[in-house]
C-alpha cells in the first residue's frame, strides 16, 4: 500500500490517499477513513447515485431487501438503512442530526474525562479466549458504564477515546495477525463463533443495534502504516463475520487505531498488540442511558 499512496498538502494539513482509504495528519492527530460501502458490496450487486451533494450506495441484498449508505461530499456518513423485501425501512445510523458539516476531523474529537469503572476489570474489558458465551453475549449487549447525556454521530465515536470507553468490550485474544498482515486465517474463523453468536443475538432483539470492529497493531513500524494496517484488520474480522456467520453488515462499523492503544506497552514486535476489539456502541448513537 505503501507505493501506492498519494500525499498532497492541504489547507496545513497532510492528506494521504491510498486504495480504498483517506489518512488525515491534522495538528497532533492523524486519523484514517474508508468507505464501508465497499464491505457490503459482498452481499450483491450495487449501484451508486449521486444526489446533490451526497452519493448513495445502494445495495442489492440477496433473497431480496436491501442496504442503502448516504455519505456527504467529504465522505463522512450520514445515513445507514436497511429496507425489507417489504419495503419497511430500519435506520441503522443516522449522523443528519448534527446538520451539514464542513469541520475538520479533529474537531469531531468529544473531550470528556475517562468514565469511572465500577465493575471488575475482567468485566470491563473482557478477553474472548477465557470467556464463556454469556459473558460475551452480557458484555456486548450492556448499557454504559456512565449515562449518556446526549447522542454523537458516528464520526464522533470513532475519534474520542474516553466516550468509546463508556462502553464495555470483548479482546479478541482468540484472533491474532502475523506481523504487517490484515489477514485472518482461515483457521482462525471458529475462534469468532461466541462474537458472531452474541451479536447475532443481540441484533435479532434491536435490528438497530450497531457494533464497532476496532483494529490495532504494535509498535513496529510507521504510525501511518501502522494506522492503515489497523483499519483493514478491523474490516477484515468484519466481512469474516458475515461471510461465515451471517452477521448482517450494516449492523457493524470498523475503525482502525494503529498503534495508539497498546495492550501491552512495548515499542518491540508484541503478538498480544496485534488484535482486534468489539464494542457496542448503539447508545452513543441514540443517546440512551439504557439498552
């Protein structure tokens, strides 16, 4: 990827492109963006419209029903929708609350301080190789650990650090990369059963619910390489669940953080930092205090 990217200056920012994804090195940050559409294009046909000034993808499911994804002129979303062979629709997220935005990515940063935990550590971050089903499942569907006063759009979530941390999640310690590979092996697919079951689970009480795929790699390497791994990592555990497990993928949303969440704080090639974490983050969407 690395010799195919494109880097430009803008407005005193770094723009990197490169396929299928959009590297922002704004200030102290650097952020990383793909389009989700493409996941879905797994299912079936699709078709893409412009509309003004958002593109709409829309996806031919199979057995009928489809997934439609509105994203603005930047390419931040706007809006997820299942429609049933019957034509009923289900919003899965919809971000046209906050109105037309033209900010730069780092001020979709929400500063809050970090939440207070008042459950065992082992329940908060909860590792899926030790974990029993219920446990999972329990994790995955759990309210905020903090009241949510308000809701954020999904651009929101995936750049605050402290308002994801209101929300419990599953390490899958089960499922590790090889050093620079986004791969899952196929061997590895069995190890994501308890996930899929849980979130298939969860879906089937809430269509709405909506979980976030998180991928994360060493310390080994360049933070924009490590930052792109990361994303595809994410993306990659989540067209397994639907491939393998039918887990509906609009239901999912993938964020890649690179190195920057460390499970285990080394600067040298570490296996355990090469992972990926699920959380559900439907409350923050919606603003609920409550599942």
């Amino acid at each position: 990827m690395r010799e195919r990217r494109r880097e430009v200056e803008e407005g005193g920012r770094t723009v990197i492109q490169e396929p299928g994804r959009v590297i922002v090195r704004d200030r102290d940050r650097v952020f990383i963006r793909h389009d989700e559409a493409e996941r879905f294009e797994e299912l079936g046909q699709a078709r893409r419209e412009r509309r003004g000034s958002e593109t709409v993808t829309i996806v031919e499911r199979p057995g009928g029903g489809q997934v439609i994804t509105v994203v603005d002129e930047d390419g931040r979303l706007v809006r997820r929708i299942r429609r049933t062979p019957e034509g009923r629709e289900v919003v899965i997220i919809d971000n046209s609350f906050a109105g037309p935005r033209r900010r730069a990515i780092y001020e979709e940063v929400v500063e809050l301080p970090p939440p207070q935990i008042r459950i065992p550590r082992e329940r908060y971050i909860v590792e899926a190789e030790s974990a029993p089903p219920d446990l999972i499942y329990e994790t995955l569907s759990a309210p905020p650990v903090e009241p949510i006063r308000e809701r954020y759009t999904l651009d929101q979530v995936r750049y605050s650090p402290n308002l994801r941390a209101r929300m419990r999640s599953v390490d899958l310690d089960t499922v590790n990369f090889e050093s620079g590979s986004w791969e899952v092996t196929p061997d590895q697919a069995p190890r994501l059963s308890a996930i899929a079951q849980a979130i298939n689970r969860a879906v089937a009480q809430n269509p709405q619910e909506v979980f976030l795929i998180e991928g994360h790699t060493d310390a080994v390497g360049s933070d924009i390489d490590n930052l792109s791994l990361s994303d595809r990592r994410a993306q990659s555990v989540a067209a397994l669940l639907t491939r393998v497990y039918r887990v509906p993928p609009e239901n999912l949303t993938t964020q890649g953080y690179g190195e920057q969440y460390l499970k285990v704080n080394t600067q040298e090639a570490a296996r355990e930092n090469r992972r990926v974490t699920v959380r559900r983050i439907t409350p923050l969407l919606q603003g609920q205090a409550q599942r």
